[in-house]
C-alpha cells in the first residue's frame, strides 16, 4: 500500500512538473524554429475589416437566376437537396413580401412586386444567432462574418429562433444521404444529422483570393467587398444607389444591402 502511495505521488509530481515546463518548451521550440503550430496563411487571401454585399435586384430577380446561383453554392458547399420541407438551404429565393415583411406598406411597385430576392445569411453587426448560441458554435468574426463550427454545434437551435431572416437549416436526416458522394467538394467538409448550418459568405474561397461563389457568377447583380473602405467597390455602388435591407427593425444591422 505504501510503495503505490509513494508511486502515486512521485507521478503526480513529475506531472505537474510537466504542466509547468511545457509553455517553456514550446517557448523555446518556437524560438528555435521547432514545433511551430502557427497556421499557414495564403499569400492571395482577401481581408476587409467588415465583409458586406450588395445585390442589384433589377438585375437579378428571376426563380432561374437565382435557382442557378444557389446550384453553384450549394454543389461547393456540400449542401443537400432534400425532397421534402425540411430541406437544407444557403442560398433561396423569395418574395418581396417574404423578404421585406415589414416594408410592405411602402407600396412597392408591380414590377418590384413580381420579383424573385436571393435570400441569404445577412452576417449581422449585432447577430442575434451569436448571442444564444450556448456554445460558441456560431461566433462573429473580426471581418464582419457570422462563421460556424459544426464540431461544436449540438444541434439546440436557439440560433434558428434567434434569426430574424430564417436564415439557417437544420440536419434532421443525414444529410450525406442526399449527397452524390462521387461529386462532393471534397475541399470542404460535409455534416452530420442534428447540425444546422448556413451562408458562410465563402470564406474558404476568401482565404485563397477568391470571391464568393454567388458574386463570381451574378454578371455583376452581386457586389462584395469592405464596408469600412470607402474606396470599395461596395461603398461605390451604395453611393450611387438607393438600398434597404431585411427587418431594419431587428437591430442586428444586416450586411447584405438590396438595390430595388
């Protein structure tokens, strides 16, 4: 009994000899070169200090348009087409009335009235999704954009409820079922049934000089750039345009602006 107390305790101690040497170690590792754990960043990668997107909805505004955008996303992304209503989304269509729900006593136009809005995360300022999330699986990033982490997700929801725009899908199947997996993006990873999931704004592709998925084959209904830059290319077209953005009243300040 008391050489395993004495065993015990000598393990113990050189354990927490362990816990006190090893910042040094990788101190000194670092220093020399070593163990660097550091990420590797791409040398193209396109950074802004508040993401936001304008679309020009007299340009785009039809079912097919906006049918063959959200095609290119959701092939990128991995998302699945499931055949019932509870299938996963990133990018959709809607109304005027189903998109501005609470602009409709503006009188909008016939012809306003008779398009078709590409409805999308708007990667809020002030998300409300980031604030229920009771692990951290949704997060806002220093570059305006409302990210995820799917390994963290347990699936609660309270971000589906918080989102003013509808925004988000849920895995209630598995969703690699509905997916060709001969054809899958195998640069970006797929989920697992009780995620939720949404618009990312393409980070991936930023990350490697890239422009989201959606702008690069609008023909310029879709413009993406720094809100903070007042020479961007998003700040010139809201100069020159007149724009709203969905539920203004919720306080999140939406990053996606609409020309009508």
């Amino acid at each position: 009994m008391k050489q395993s107390r004495r065993n015990f305790l000598k393990f113990a101690g050189l354990s927490a000899a362990g816990l006190c040497l090893a910042p040094t170690a990788v101190a000194l590792a670092s220093e020399s070169g070593h163990g660097k754990a550091h990420a590797v960043v791409n040398a193209n990668s396109l950074h802004a200090k508040r993401w936001a997107m304008v679309i020009d909805t007299r340009k785009l505004n039809t079912e097919e348009e906006i049918s063959a955008l959200a095609e290119v996303c959701h092939h990128i992304h991995n998302v699945p087409t499931i055949p019932t209503k509870q299938d996963v989304k990133w990018l959709w269509e809607g109304t005027y009335a189903e998109a501005f729900p609470y602009q409709e006593d503006n009188y909008p136009s016939e012809d306003v009235e008779k398009r078709k809005f590409p409805l999308l995360c708007n990667h809020c300022t002030s998300p409300s999704c980031v604030r229920v999330c009771p692990t951290k699986a949704t997060f806002l990033r220093p570059d305006g954009i409302v990210a995820m982490d799917y390994h963290r997700c347990i699936g609660c929801r309270y971000c589906m409820a918080a989102c003013p725009y509808g925004s988000r899908s849920f895995n209630f199947m598995n969703p690699r079922n509905y997916l060709d997996m001969d054809k899958i993006n195998m640069k970006f990873p797929t989920r697992v049934r009780g995620v939720v999931e949404k618009c990312n704004f393409c980070v991936e592709r930023l990350a490697v000089g890239e422009m989201p998925a959606c702008v690069e084959k609008s023909n310029g209904a879709m413009t993406f750039g720094d809100l903070k830059d007042p020479n961007s290319n998003v700040r010139k077209v809201l100069r020159e345009n007149f724009t709203i953005r969905r539920n203004p009243a919720a306080g999140t300040e939406p990053g996606v602006y609409y020309i009508i």
